[in-house]
C-alpha cells in the first residue's frame, strides 16, 4: 500500500530549487495579470522499494498536479511539469496531444502503476 507525503519545496533537493523554462513563464503570466505568485508542493509516494516525486502548484488558489511522477533527481521536472499544465489550464499553453503524449503516458503508468495522484 502506498502512502503520500508533502515536503515543502525549499526543503527538497537542490535541484528543486531551481527554476526553468515553464516555472518561469508561469511566474512571468502571474505577475503580467496581477494573481498572486504560484506556490509550488514537492509529493512523494512510496511505491514499493522505490519512492516516486511529483508536485503541484498553486495558482488562483486552486492546486494543480503534475502528470507524472519522478524519481528524486529530478523533482525539479516535476515543478516544471506542474507549470506547464497550470499554463495549459490558463491558456496560455498549447495542451499535449498526440500519439506520442499518449504513448509515453501509458508507459509511465505501467511502470509506477498510475499517473497522477
């Protein structure tokens, strides 16, 4: 059985604390439009022998998750991963598609037994 955790981002790894591409832009829209800065949450989940790391960002006080979950290295793609979709939600980002997307979707749920939280 698994069982989730919140950290708080500033007490993940160090490359969770750098931003990229997609945080900033989010950063960027928020301050263009006036909202409140978008809050990012570091996840974990035990899976098995493992434990696997996603996020959510705050933006108009509503959460939103990543798609995927990370192995601890890169806790970072998974802030950035959080930025796109909350970018994607508020149009200002093309949403995936494609077999491609899908493929790699699937694939990833095969091997952390689901996406999402």
């Amino acid at each position: 059985m698994s069982s989730m955790s919140y950290a708080n981002p500033s007490a993940s790894s160090a490359s969770a604390g750098t931003s990229s591409a997609w945080q900033e832009r989010l950063q960027e829209h928020c301050r263009a439009t006036q909202m409140r800065p978008p809050v990012w949450n570091i996840v974990s989940d035990r899976r098995g022998g493992r434990t696997a790391w996603s996020s959510t960002v705050m933006v108009q006080g509503q959460y939103i998750p990543a798609r995927y979950w990370y192995d601890g290295q890169y806790v970072n793609n998974a802030k950035e991963d959080a930025a796109e979709v909350a970018l994607q939600k508020l149009g200002q980002a093309p949403a995936p598609s494609g077999p491609l997307q899908q493929q790699q979707q699937q694939q990833q749920q095969r091997y952390y037994g689901g996406a999402g939280n």
